[in-house]
C-alpha cells in the first residue's frame, strides 16, 4: 500500500514494489517523483523525516532535516537595532538551509535497499523529462506565486508563465539533475555540477551556502521515539523534531481523561484536547531543539508525574489563559506545505516520511540551470528567541541560531503498533498542525473507533498554546459547541483546511487499507 500527495508518485512506488523492492525501495522513488510532480513540498531541496519499522519488528529513525550553512550566527536576521529583518528568513537566498534530501536517501539505500539505486531514480528522471499533466490545484498554485518567483529568482525558470489544467509540464533542468544523482548517488548533488550550480546561485543572491557546506552535510540516524499508549506503541521522530514527544506528551496525558466516554466535537471533547495541546506547545517552544546542540529532557517531559502536574490548573468548566502558562500573545498563520507519504510492502516493512521546503516552493528560489526549489526552513529557527515564526510558533534558546545546527520542526512521521504488530502508519503536512492532526486521526480510530476514512476526512480543529485560540474548519463544530466553548472563554477561529493525513491501517485479518486526504489531490494504491 502507497498513499502520497499524488497519483502518479503513488503509481511510482507500486511500480517500485512490482519490481521487487521494499518498502525504503518505495520511499526513495516516492520522494524523488514528489520532487517532480509535486513542486511545492516535494523536493530534492529540503528535507525530512523517516520512520521505519520492520517485518522483525525492529525501528529505525532516519533524520535529513536540513542543517545551518557554516557562517549563519544568532543575530544574522537582526538589523543594527536587533529588530527582525522582515521576510529575510522567508523570501531570500539567506533563508536556504543545507539540503538534505539527497543524502537521507542514500543513507536509506545503502542500509535497507534491495533494488539498484538507478532503479529507484529512474521514474523521477522520466517525469521530468516526458513532462506531466498539471492538476487544476497545481495549476493554481503554480498562477497564485507568480509574482514571488519573479521577486527572488535570478534566472528565468520553467515555473514562471501561465498553467492550466492537463497542461504538460517538462522540466528538463530538473532532469539533468536528477540524471547525475541517478547515475553518482550523493555526488551528484553535494558536489560536481549540480553543487557549482547551486553556490553560484547563492552568489548571485547572496546567499551564504558553500561547497563546503554541501560536501559536508550528513543525514544521521537516530533512535526512534517509541512510547506505550494503553495497547498501543507509538513510534515517531525524536529532536530534532517535536512530533514525537508532542504526540506521545499528548497521548499520555489524555490517558488520564475518560476520552471514550465522551462525545466526538462536543464542547467537553474539544475543551480537554485544547487544554492539553496548549499545554504541549507551551513544552515545546520552552524544551526543544536540535539535541547535537541542546539538552532536551525528552523522558522528563513523557513522565506521567510530570504530565499530571502539568494539568493541576486543568478546569474542566472553563479556559486557562496561555498567559498563565507562559506569557506573550502572538499572530499567526498557517499552511499545508510540506508532503508526508506512508508505505506498507508485502513483507510487513513500514515507512513513514515527512519531507518539506517549509513553505509551498519554499523560498520560491529555483536554482538556475538545476531546476529545483529551495527551502526557506531557516525561518524554522528561532530568528529571535520569543518571536514568533511563520506559523506563529515561538522558540527559545534551545532553538536559537547556531552554525550547522538544525532547526526544529513539527514534522511527526509516525508507525503504530497494536499489541506488537502493525497497526498504523500515520503523518501529514500542515507546519504547527501536524502534530494535531495526527494526534487527532489517531484518537478518532482508536478511541473514537471511527472507521479509517471517517478518521482521516473528518473535520479537524487545533491550539498551539500561542495565540491563545482554538482553530477550526469550516463546518467543524455546530453553532451549539462554539457557544459553549466561548462560554468557557475560549476563542474560536475559522481558517482553511487543518492537514493532509496520509494514513495506512492493517486489519485483523491482515489485510491493509490506505486512505488518501479529500483536502488535496492525494493518492492511495495498493497491490
């Protein structure tokens, strides 16, 4: 089973499987087709998360998230006054982090892949050279960001014009591109052509990724998270992302309320969730960071003597204000950018990905002549600790800037048992509410026993502790619930559409099924 953002990505890794591979065989192809097919959060210049559980029940956390080139400092979005310098970390050569795509895939490879790596680029090499056919809300997408590629871009590239629906869409630099990673694995990116072009990209917009930085970058391996939830284990990204300790912070807390007895999106539901999500954010912004540079006291903050601490100003007839959790009161947005992808192979093998520029195309910066955009996740750092980033989350020294560190994320790729065997394999993008909105399909299947699609397209809501709101959908609550939320003295906000979860759930007699988001043009296939 494959479900990705796109049905010609998803037919990529079933092809994959055809063939003989695994489910990493799969993942690999996946994000490179994601690359082409998918611009605005699939790339070959950002980064990401993967997941992975075996047949034999062992797990493994692999870690490309993007890294701060060698000469970026505290203060390098700061003016003379040390206000933030606005759209610095978000709209120029100076908000790329180092990539990390490219060596997370081949550290995939060389420790779990069974086809050849040529095998597994090859599909991505096609499309971009035969070209695909643009969806409307590609189109749209493409018409929408227009006047930031023409901002930023030193070169003219094939994203600028007008699209269209069935349009077909060639990018034949991306396939140069993608030809010399096929045929010289990493170096085909961190170093010959494709690395001049790049730093010479930086030069011209004077950014400050070098050759060095490129040759230097090394995804690393990491111990998954892996935390007991009644029948359950969770398995997600440790630092230097939240996801995991988020969700399991979330899960383990709600373990102490009686969730089952409670009615789906009643007042009482959506009060307890806020209540424990602005708790968990609050964690957040003050504990975690990259842990090669900051001690982050993951057990500390999982221990459910600490958790119920946590919860002695709980009251379940009213809101607690997020400034008696922590102080300041902040604007924020939200978006659907980055991409998640979960794959099940006939063997049992699972793998969950999360993978992202930040925001759609990130920087909006294509390198001239390679074909590819670049991620703004620099923004991702605490520019200036206590302000708040582009999704309004705010950060403190554990998250401050610092020379090839990386920077933290909410990305919470994630592999669910059930008394020791397969049960779910689970992610999504939507920058702050992506730990939510896993959290949230979760709970729907195994508390609120809602069938996967039911769990998957039902309306979601989110609190991230600052601003002191609870968002929802439209048509999320009934006008009831919002009055007796607003009662209690929350805030409510209608916005977009809250995640894109792309989720796989083994039944009893094994079989699997995989249900693809409503909310984009998202893809589930299976053999």
């Amino acid at each position: 089973m494959v479900v990705t953002a796109h049905p010609l990505a998803t037919k990529v890794g079933l092809d994959i499987m055809k063939k003989g591979g695994n489910a990493i065989d799969a993942s690999i192809a996946v994000q490179f087709a994601l690359a082409v097919v998918y611009p605005r959060a699939g790339n070959i210049g950002g980064g990401g998360f993967m997941v992975y559980r075996s047949k034999d029940n062992a797990y493994a956390a692999l870690d490309f998230r993007e890294k701060a080139p060698k000469q970026s400092h505290r203060d390098m979005y700061l003016d003379s006054l040390g206000n933030v310098i606005e759209g610095l970390s978000l709209k120029s050569h100076m908000a790329v982090g180092v990539p990390g795509v490219v060596d997370g895939m081949v550290k995939a490879h060389q420790k779990y892949g069974s086809l050849s790596w040529k095998e597994l680029v090859q599909p991505a090499f096609e499309l971009a050279q035969g070209g695909i056919l643009l969806t409307q809300k590609e189109a749209d997408k493409l018409n929408e960001t227009q006047a930031d590629f023409k901002a930023v871009n030193t070169k003219d590239n094939v994203f600028m014009g007008t699209f269209s629906k069935g349009q077909l869409f060639k990018q034949l630099e991306l396939a140069e591109t993608l030809a010399r990673i096929r045929d010289e694995g990493e170096k085909g990116f961190y170093e010959g052509p494709t690395a001049d072009l790049l730093v010479e990209e930086m030069k011209r917009g004077n950014g400050i990724i070098t050759h060095d930085d490129l040759k230097s970058y090394d995804a690393v391996w990491r111990t998954p998270f892996a935390e007991p939830y009644k029948s359950y284990t969770i398995i997600s990204m440790p630092p230097p992302s939240s996801g995991g300790i988020a969700l399991c912070q979330l899960l383990n807390t709600l373990e102490q309320y009686p969730i089952r007895d409670m009615e789906f999106h009643s007042a009482e539901h959506v009060h307890l969730v806020t209540e424990i999500e602005r708790r968990v954010y609050a964690d957040r912004a003050t504990h975690l960071g990259d842990p090669d540079f900051w001690e982050v006291p993951q057990q500390q903050l999982i221990a459910e003597p600490y958790l119920i601490e946590r919860m002695n100003d709980f009251n379940p007839d009213s809101a607690t204000s997020s400034e008696k959790i922590l102080a300041g009161e902040f604007a924020t947005k939200e978006s659907e950018e980055t991409t998640h992808f979960s794959i099940v192979d006939d063997e049992g093998n699972a793998v969950s990905v999360t993978t992202t520029l930040n925001l759609n195309y990130g920087s909006k910066i294509v390198v001239g002549g390679a074909g590819f955009f670049l991620n703004n996740e620099m923004d991702d750092f605490s520019v200036k600790p206590g302000v708040p980033n582009y999704f309004g989350l705010v950060g403190n020294e554990g998250n401050a800037i610092e020379s090839e560190k990386r920077m933290l994320s909410s990305m919470t790729p994630s592999i669910i048992l059930k008394d020791d065997q397969l049960y779910m394999v689970v992610g999504t993008p939507g920058g702050s509410t992506i730990i939510t909105s896993v959290f949230q399909t979760f709970v729907n299947v195994a508390e609120f026993e809602q069938p996967l699609l039911d769990a998957v397209h039902n309306k979601r809501f989110h609190s991230q502790w600052l601003p002191d709101k609870i968002f929802i959908e439209e048509a999320t609550l009934d006008s009831t619930v919002i009055r007796q939320l607003e009662e209690m003295g929350h805030t409510i906000e209608e916005r977009r559409p809250i995640g894109r979860v792309e989720a796989i759930l083994v039944h009893p007699d094994g079989k699997l099924e995989g249900v693809a988001d409503s909310r984009g043009d998202d893809d589930a296939g299976g053999l």
